[in-house]
C-alpha cells in the first residue's frame, strides 16, 4: 500500500503546514516511497467533530483488503469490525450496528486500529 494519512494545519504566513513533528515524519516516510516526478493525488478537508471522507476511505480499505484475505465478505468483515470496535446500538429489538458514515472521528478512528489489530491477528498486516 502507497498511502499515507496525515494533517496540516493553515498559518497565516507560512500557508499550509504539517500539523504536528509525526506529520512530518509520516510525509518524510511516504516520499521515501516515490518515484521521481511520480504523481501524488491528495484530498483535503476542513476537520470539524464529525468523522472525515479519509477516514471512511481508509477504513473501507481496510475493510476491502481484510475481507479478501480471509474469505469474510464485506459485510460479514463489517460487522466483524463493528462488534469488535464496540459500535453497537442495543434496541428493543435487539443489538444494531452503527452505521460508520454516523460514527466520530475517534470511532472511527479506533474502528481502522481494530481493522490493523484483526488484521495482525489473521496474519494480514495491514496499515
């Protein structure tokens, strides 16, 4: 995988800047991995509370690449993760996941670590 999640923060003098030193060392780690004049597509987005499209991106593709290694189909590897990540909602009419597109970015955000965890697990190492 040749990808990479970091953030940047806007100075009014300096423009657009890595957010904090492990921003920059994880930006320093992924142009290690490029080729000379290779072209890098990005994605930006103003963070507020609420989980990002990076986030949703990333886990689907964790997701993805989890699910074909080990047989689950995606929504059986969804739910896996769900359980596993606590993103449950208990009804009357029983146990419900929620829905990642109405998770925070910290829910989220601990759903790709459980991604990662299972992933080691089942020999899959995934990042």
């Amino acid at each position: 995988m040749n990808n990479a999640i970091f953030k940047f923060r806007f100075d009014k003098k300096k423009g657009i800047v890595p957010a904090t030193d492990a921003d920059i060392i994880t930006i320093e780690m992924f142009k290690a991995r490029c080729e000379p004049n290779q072209i890098i597509e990005c994605y930006m987005e103003i963070e507020d509370e609420h989980s990002t499209r990076i986030q949703q991106n990333k886990l689907y593709k964790l997701l993805r690449e989890l699910s074909m290694h080990t047989g689950f189909t995606l929504s059986e590897m969804k739910a896996i993760i769900k359980k596993e990540a606590g993103l449950v909602v208990h009804h009357k009419s029983g146990i419900q996941f929620k829905s990642f597109s109405e998770c925070t970015k910290s829910e989220l955000s601990y759903a790709i670590q459980t991604c990662i965890n299972v992933g080691m697990t089942a020999d899959c190492h995934i990042y």
